[in-house]
C-alpha cells in the first residue's frame, strides 16, 4: 500500500493538538453519553477544561453542544434554552471548522428536534 502525500498528512492531523485537552474530551463523550442532566454537567465541566488548555476548537465545541444537546432531553423545562444553547456551540465549531461533521450533525438533529426538516 502507498500512502500519498495529503493522506499522509490528513492521517497526522489531531483535531485536539494537547494531550490534557484530548483527555477531557474523552471524558466528557463517556458522561454526556450517559443521557442524563449529571452526565451532561460533568461532561461540560470536562469540556470546559478541554477548551482552557487550547482556546477554541471545533471538536470541543462540538462536544459542548452534543452535552447540552443531551441536557435538553434530560432537563425537564431546560430544552428550548438547551437546545439554543447547543446551538450556538454548533456555530462556534463552525467558526473553527467550517465543514466540521460532528457540528453540522449537531446543527441536524437540533432542527431535527424543532421539526424543522426543510
């Protein structure tokens, strides 16, 4: 097998360039994948961390937003505020990343969720 060039590259990319960071998100994915309000606490509480060793990132927002995503469906009479919330993590990503596919799936299921399937 021959690996070229930009598949070399791609293949050396880190979406989360610390180790310290990479850690939190790895946590934070394992608590908001618990689809509870404490998972979703503790996973922003991770996030949060994550987002203080490397400044924005499109991964991390991303994951913010899917914890806050998952807060909504768990929150009795936090979705709406949740889901803005979760949102405006998705376009944060965005900024970053402008193709990144964990926000754009997250920006689906919010619209998803408002019924707004246009």
């Amino acid at each position: 097998m021959t690996i070229s060039p930009e598949e070399d590259e791609a293949l050396s990319e880190r979406p989360i360039p610390d180790v310290q960071a990479w850690e939190c998100y790895v946590r934070a994915r394992g608590e908001y994948s618990r689809f509870s309000g404490e998972g979703a606490e503790q996973a922003l509480r991770h996030l949060e961390n994550g987002l203080a060793f490397v400044g924005p990132n499109a991964l991390l927002h991303a994951a913010v937003g899917w914890a806050q995503f998952n807060y909504a469906g768990a929150v009795i009479g936090a979705h709406e505020e949740y889901l803005d919330k979760a949102e405006e993590s998705a376009r944060k990503a965005l900024e970053t990343v402008p193709d990144s596919p964990r926000a754009l799936g997250l920006l689906g299921v919010i619209l998803f969720d408002r019924f707004r399937t246009e």
